[in-house]
C-alpha cells in the first residue's frame, strides 16, 4: 500500500493539537470538536499511522470529512483555505507566471501586490501553516520514548513510531520552512511548549532558519534511505532537497549565502537514484504516481478519497474556461480563473510546444494581452495538470468534479537547477555537470539535442526556473532570490496594480502576519510596512 491511499483515508486525528496561537475570536477556529481524546487514540499503537495520515493529509485536504466538510480553519470555506491551494495562490499570484480572474473578497489584491494584513488568502495561509505544525507537535509529543513506554509500545512497534514521529518531525520543519519563506518570523512552538497555557514566543527569522536547519541535520541520519519508504512519505532524499532549498534561500533568510550547501544537497538527491521521467507532461497527469522515478516528495490525491475544492482540483478547475474542453482534462467543467501572463509565454520558442513541449498554452479564444484582470479570454492559460492518465482516460471520480493528480512538491528536475544555480553562485560543484543538468532537461523538453546549450549565466537559470517549474509553486521566491520581485528591473502585467506593471515597496517580499494574530498575541511583531 502507497501513501497514494495511505493519504486518501481521512483519519479523525485532530483532537489535541490546540495550541495558543491565534485570535480566541469565533472567527477562526482552527480545531474541530471531537469526542476523541489524546488517551484513547494513542493508547492503540494500530492508531499511529491513521494519526500520521492525517499530518500527511494535511497539506491536501481541509477537514474531517469529504468535500473539505468539517475543516480545520474555520471562518474561510475549507476548499478555499486548503493548504496546498493557498500556498500556491501565494507563490504563483504575485508572479508572472500566474493571474486569476476571480473578484472574490481581498483575492485580486495578491497579484496586484497591495495585500494587507487583513488579508483573508494571507490569513488562511499562516493559519494553515500553524494548524499543521500543532498536529505534528501533538504527534511528536504522545510518541516520545517514555509515553511509548508507559503504554507497553515496545520492540518493533516503538521502532515504528520513532521512524512515524521522525516522519512527522519532517512535516513540521516543512510548515515552519513555509513559514520563514512566506512570513520571516513568527510565533514558535514544539512538542515541548505548553499548550493553551501563555501566548507561543516570537521567533525570528534567522533564529527559525537554524531551528530547521538543525532539524533537518538530526533528520538525514532518522529517516528511511532514499526511495525505500511508501510513495508520498518522507524520507532522506526528501530532508535533503528541503536542505538544498533552505540553503539556496539563506541568503535571503539570514544574509549570510549558503550555496555550498545547497549544491552539497542538490548533489546528494542527484546521487540517490533518480530519474528524469522521459516524457514531461506524464508528471502532471492523474496516474503520475505510477513509474515515476522523478519525483521525491509529493501531496497525494484520489478522486474517490481526498475529495477537496482545493490542491490539485482548484488548480486545474480554475485553469479551465473560455473556449477550452473540460472533458480534455478529465473534469466536468472549467473555473475561469488562472491564466498565465505573456512573460511566461514569450519564455518559450512558440506558445503550442512544438519546440520546447514544457510550453503548452491554449490560445483558441485567447488574447496574450491582459486588458482586463476579471477576463478569463485576456491571457493565455498554461496547460500542465490534468486529470486524465497518461491512456487518455479519465481519473477515478466519474462525475468529473475532484481529481486523482498528486502535486510533486520536490523532484529530480528542481535538483538540477539547484545545482546550477549554486554553482554559478559560487558554491562549487563543476560547470561542466552544471550544464549537463541543463541539458538533460532542454532534451527531454525538445525531444533531442536542438535545444542544447553550450554556456548558461544566472538571467538563464531564472528564466529556465519558469520553464520547468511553472505553476509549481516556487516563482516567487526563485523572483525574490534574483532581485526581481518588487524592482523596476523586471515587470509584468498588472503587476503594482497597473497594467504595464510596476515596481511596488520591497517591504512586499514578506508577507505580514495578520491581524488576528497580532491582536491575541503581544510577543509578535508585524513585518515591516504594514
């Protein structure tokens, strides 16, 4: 059994994870009642792997039921606050690589960058965030070696939940490494932290990179060795490509540039035993859980058992409208929303793959220019995800509304340009390999050696970031890395809230911790400028 099911069954598993954190309003109430205790669960050791589920399925569902029914946060539709949906809305928005034509409450504010802290998107995000670290911290406490002992957990079974606490030591660092890219500081709090009892510490955010750092250190030599654990779980290689990217962002992190290191844990994931998939497209459909040797880490879905309006069915929903065919991505109808904005589209040879197949736009109906945000026809949408397999057929839900394909969080191909990058950063490494890394993925692009290069500068790695990464929820910080989210350097569409776009107040490249939060808890500090 693949956590490709094990994540689909939604286990009533968030029952004491409340810590003091946000606002004690009815607003946003982040737990679930539930008659289940912290006792009765943990005493089972049959019970640890539904409860871990639960830390996995976090990232993809949004409650206890089907249809993101009883969810976690409160006070924000549970498809609309999904995990995984917000974290893409906050990566791929404010970017050119993404628009969407909704006018729903604060949503157009996160393109045009004039986002607030109030914002209810950015809200959503940080509550998310904090709810998943609270569910691991729950975990993590009620299976440390004496509660293990103390409820006669021994021998094999306590050597499973040490390797299930680990695991979910690692989901923690994850939300905590979202945190320190999307907010900077923030409350902190482990498995050691009284819960309800005082409002959680302020930590900052070159404080909060060494705390993940050092986790992550303890974690490498804890977990399972590289591709030997179930599909969607973490193991090794997943702690390294979480270190490589937490390097390569030090410097933006902490003012101190760790590209070494980012190239040291680049290589170690490349040196695992992976492998590009040969067709490109295959790691965006509803059966890329099956052969695929690219892919390290991922947020699961199934069509009959993650049944949520938000990850991957918001995603390729809300990139479906206009004069496009639903049936073509396996769903019963098309969103209107996302489309791509001509920076992207004019990173490629043409806009229908016929060079490059990483650059596929539906463009019948379609205008390049955004005239209008709200227009759907105003702007190409990119055509990557799709709920069909790889024969054509559809997923697994017959009536076309949620979606069976997984959402790679780490894989192979963003190792390569880790690797590059840091090598032209100066972090090491060989620019021979470099380029070779490049290469193996222009091949796959074109089909053969055409799009081959023969020298590659850091203005390429960015733009060749966009080409293989696009929708994949890295844009804005690859954007912010470079120098060219918020300056003059570089616009886009609506960027600044203008339609030629502008340059906006680098205060921007955080986003601000919201109200709600600064109000219940006096240890926080607001980012600067908001």
């Amino acid at each position: 059994m693949t956590l490709k099911y094990f994540n689909k069954t939604i286990f009533t598993a968030g029952f004491a994870a409340v810590f003091f954190l946000t606002a004690c309003e009815s607003d946003l109430d982040r737990m679930p009642e539930t008659e289940i205790t912290s006792a009765s669960v943990y005493a089972d050791f049959n019970n640890y792997k539904g409860v871990l589920a639960k830390i996995y399925a976090g990232l993809a569902v949004s409650g206890q039921e089907g249809g993101d029914g009883n969810p976690d946060v409160g006070g924000i539709d549970g498809g609309t606050s999904n995990y995984l949906r917000q974290y893409f809305q906050l990566q791929e928005l404010p970017t050119d690589e993404a628009i969407i034509a909704w006018n729903d409450g604060s949503l157009p504010d996160i393109h045009n960058m004039t986002w607030s802290a109030n914002n209810e998107f950015i809200r959503a995000m940080y509550y998310r965030i904090y709810y998943q670290i609270a569910v691991a911290n729950e975990f993590i406490r009620e299976t440390s070696d004496d509660k293990l002992a103390s409820r006669n957990i021994i021998g094999e079974n306590a050597e499973t939940s040490r390797l299930y606490r680990n695991e979910a030591r690692f989901m923690r660092a994850l939300s905590y490494y979202h945190a320190i890219d999307l907010f900077g500081n923030g409350p902190f709090v482990t498995e050691t932290t009284e819960v309800g009892i005082t409002p959680p510490p302020r930590i900052s955010r070159a404080e909060l990179f060494n705390y993940i750092e050092s986790e992550l250190k303890a974690l490498e030599n804890l977990l399972k060795d590289a591709k030997t654990n179930e599909y969607g779980r973490a193991d090794k290689a997943a702690v390294w490509m979480l270190l490589s990217k937490l390097y390569l962002n030090a410097q933006v992190y902490t003012g101190t540039q760790r590209y070494a290191d980012a190239l040291a844990y680049s290589e170690k994931v490349i040196n695992a035993g992976y492998s590009l998939k040969p067709v490109y497209q295959d790691l965006f459909l509803a059966d890329n859980n099956v052969s695929n040797n690219e892919v390290i880490f991922s947020v699961n879905f199934d069509g009959q058992r993650t049944r949520t309006f938000g990850g991957t069915t918001y995603i390729i929903h809300a990139s479906v409208g206009g004069s496009m065919n639903p049936a073509s991505f396996g769903i019963n109808s098309g969103w209107g929303g996302l489309r791509s904005t001509k920076n992207l589209v004019n990173l490629f040879p043409d806009a229908n793959g016929n060079l490059d197949k990483r650059g596929v736009f539906h463009t019948a109906g379609q205008q390049p220019e955004i005239n209008s945000v709200f227009a759907f026809t105003d702007g190409y949408p990119l055509i990557k995800f799709k709920n069909v397999r790889k024969d054509g057929t559809q997923g697994s839900d017959n009536t076309g509304d949620f979606v069976d394909t997984d959402f790679p969080l780490f894989r192979l191909g963003e190792a390569y340009l880790i690797y590059a990058e840091a090598s032209l950063r100066g972090g090491g490494g060989s620019t021979t390999t470099a380029l070779q890394y490049i290469n193996n993925l222009r091949q796959r692009a074109y089909g053969n050696t055409s799009g081959n290069l023969s020298s590659i500068n850091l203005d390429f790695i960015l733009d060749e970031r966009a080409r293989e990464l696009a929708w994949e929820a890295t844009r804005r910080s690859d954007l912010i890395r470079f120098g060219k989210f918020t300056s003059a350097s570089y616009l886009w569409p609506f960027k600044g809230g203008v339609k030629n776009g502008k340059a906006v107040d680098d205060f921007r490249t955080l986003y601000p911790i919201p109200d709600t939060d600064l109000n219940a808890n006096p240890n926080l500090t607001q980012n600067p400028g908001y």
